[in-house]
C-alpha cells in the first residue's frame, strides 16, 4: 500500500467535477474562455475512459449579466428570473464547447426538495444511470427558478456532496478561485501555507478554516470544506483546486502535488445510511425516556412505542423523524414505521396492545426499526 494517498487518485474513473460562479462568471457575463478551456480538458478525459458528471454554479451570474444588472444580491423572485434568463446561456455554452468533440451534454436541475424525497432521490439516480449508459455529460445545477428557501440548498458544493451515491462517484473535485485550503487566510497573511493533505476533517475544522462567501454566488471555502466532510463520511476523497490552472484535473487523476486533498473516512456510511443522515431532512421527532435512549444509544436496539413520551410535527409513514432525549439532544435519525397521529396514539404502549389501540389486524410493533435508525455521533 502506497504511502502518497494522491496516488489512490489514480484509479478513479467517475468522478463529480464542480466549479463556482467566482471562477465561471465575470461581471460582463458567463466566462467562455474558462468554459471551452476546461471542456476542451474534460472532453479528452472522456475520451480516455474516464466518467463525469459536471455541478455548475452560474446561471444567476450570467443571467444579471445579460440583463444588464450589477447588484451582486436580489429579493428571492428577481434571483429566480435571473437563473431562468441565464440557465439558458449556461446549459448552451457546455454544449457548444462539448459538441466539437461530439460529445452531448444534459441538463439536469435538481432541488433540496427532489432529494429529500426517497422515491425521488431513486429516480433522479435512475435517470443519472441512463444519461452515463448513453454517452451524456450530465451538466447539474439547483433548479433556481423554483427553488424556494426552504428547498434551497445552502450552495453547489453542498449539492455535490449530496449527489455523490446518485452518481456513484469515487472522488469530487471542486475548482475554485484559490491553490487549494490554506492554514490561514491568503489574502491576508503573507506567510499562509497551502494544505496538501487533511488527513481527518472534523466539523470543527470546516468553521475555523472556512471563510466568507464569494461575491458571484453563495459559496466560499467553508461550503467548500463542509461539502468535503459529507463526501468523507461517504469514503469518498475531494480534492479542492485553482480553476486557473490549467490541466488542473488531468493533475489530479494522475496523483500530483496539487491543491488540497480532504481524505475519505476508513469506515464510512453506506447509500441509504447517508441519505438518511445527511440528505433528508427529519420531517419530525419523537422524544423518548432515559429508558429507551440508553437501548438506542448502548446496544442499537429498535424504538418500542413504550419508550416514547411525546411526538413533535406531522410526518407520514416512512418519513424520518428525529429521535432526541428528554434534555432535547438528537439521539439518532430513523424512517418512522407510524404517522404521527398513530404514533401519538400508542406512545407509552407496549408493543403487544398496539394494533388493538390502531384498531388494526396486522401492525408493526416496533416504531424505528434499527435497520432503519442512524445513530448520532458525539
């Protein structure tokens, strides 16, 4: 086994590649220089045998370009006009930069929403497959058009990382405006030293290395850093480096010395494990006594309904739930076997009297299954 962990990037061969609107867009519009340079780039890739699936920013940038604007921030409406005047612009400068290699490329738009609904997020990942079996480039963006805040995502980076298991990916590369993650600020400390490797990212380090967004888009190397953390709790490496540079992914497949690699977790969470961790959001909780939190969190047993003492929110049968103590500290995540309304029937029950309770012939007497329940870490 190597000692260089950059040489495991060797035998990638799909990967998700995402670049921001600070190193895709200029003041004047979309940057087709940056755009035909890294196509032209991608396309030889293809061509050797690797797979791709490209995120990218820059359909609201492009769109405040064409309409003639130059405040960076807009109330909600006048962004999701933007993205639509602009999303256009976007999707036809990859295709025209990818058809002189007759190569296509495919438009999907995706939100926080499509994700977060399991038979959706299967489907999307249906449609990824096909799109790979037929030759296509997908081109992924958030559908801003529609995206309300509420389904928003926080930025495309964190969108790549949630997108990692629909592509089936084995490394993210993220391209953008730096050399990579630096130990302090660049722009403001001379004697910054760029990070070449991180070994072991901990939630801690993605604020205290992080920095502000960028002018063009939401995202700055916090996002950037958070959206890495996902994709190791994956095992899955990401790599952050300058889209400036030039051949700079064909460097990063071949193992080079260049921006920064965030190394992937030796024991990492399976698909399902991961969209119920990290990409779903719990549609509710249920609070739970000492009892039960000691059976969750000491031997991973199922929740029982008698160890349930209040239900919060409604959510439907299947849906995750939140389970937290009695202090309101999240135990774990799990798919819940009731809708809230049965579950605030028979809490406090024990399991052989629920179907009696639901007025039911057959009924599941455990809530959260544990084949179905994430446990929280500290």
């Amino acid at each position: 086994m190597t000692n260089n962990p950059r040489q495991t990037l060797k035998g990638v061969k799909r990967f998700i590649i995402k670049i921001g609107s600070s190193s895709l867009t200029t003041p004047a519009g979309l940057n087709h220089r940056v755009i035909d340079r890294l196509c032209d780039e991608l396309a030889l890739l293809k061509d050797a045998g690797y797979e791709f699936a490209f995120v990218s920013s820059g359909a609201v940038a492009a769109g405040r370009a064409k309409a003639r604007l130059t405040e960076a921030k807009s109330a909600l409406s006048r962004t999701q006009a933007l993205a639509a005047i602009g999303q256009g612009s976007l999707i036809e400068a990859y295709n025209n930069a990818f058809k002189r290699y007759g190569h296509v490329a495919a438009q999907v738009l995706i939100t926080r929403d499509d994700l977060d609904q399991r038979e959706r997020y299967l489907n999307i990942r249906n449609t990824m497959a096909a799109l790979f079996e037929l030759g296509a480039i997908p081109i992924i963006n958030e559908n801003d058009t529609v995206a309300v805040e509420e389904i928003q995502f926080s930025d495309n980076d964190m969108l790549s990382a949630m997108i990692i298991p629909i592509v089936e990916a084995n490394a993210m590369i993220i391209l953008t405006d730096t050399d990579g993650v630096y130990d302090h600020d660049p722009r403001t400390n001379p004697d910054a030293q760029r990070l070449s490797v991180i070994k072991d990212l901990k939630r801690k380090d993605v604020c205290e290395i992080g920095g502000a967004p960028g002018r063009l888009g939401r995202g700055g190397m916090q996002s950037k850093l958070s959206a890495a953390y996902h994709a190791a709790q994956l095992g899955i490496p990401t790599v952050i480096v300058p889209a400036s540079r030039p051949q700079v992914i064909t460097a990063v497949l071949q193992g080079e010395d260049v921006g920064t690699l965030v190394m992937p977790k030796a024991s990492h969470l399976s698909q399902k494990d991961h969209w119920m961790s990290l990409v779903t959001r719990p549609k509710g909780a249920l609070v739970v006594d000492d009892g039960a939190a000691r059976m969750l969190q000491g031997e991973g047993k199922s929740l029982l309904p008698v160890g349930i003492v209040a239900v919060e929110q409604h959510f439907k049968k299947g849906d995750p739930v939140e389970i937290r103590d009695s202090q309101g500290r999240v135990l774990a995540v799990g798919l819940s076997n009731y809708a809230s309304d049965q579950v605030a029937m028979i809490k406090g029950a024990n399991s052989k009297d629920v179907c009696g309770i639901l007025g039911l012939r057959e009924c599941d007497d455990v809530v959260v299954h544990r084949n179905n329940l994430i446990l929280k870490k500290e």
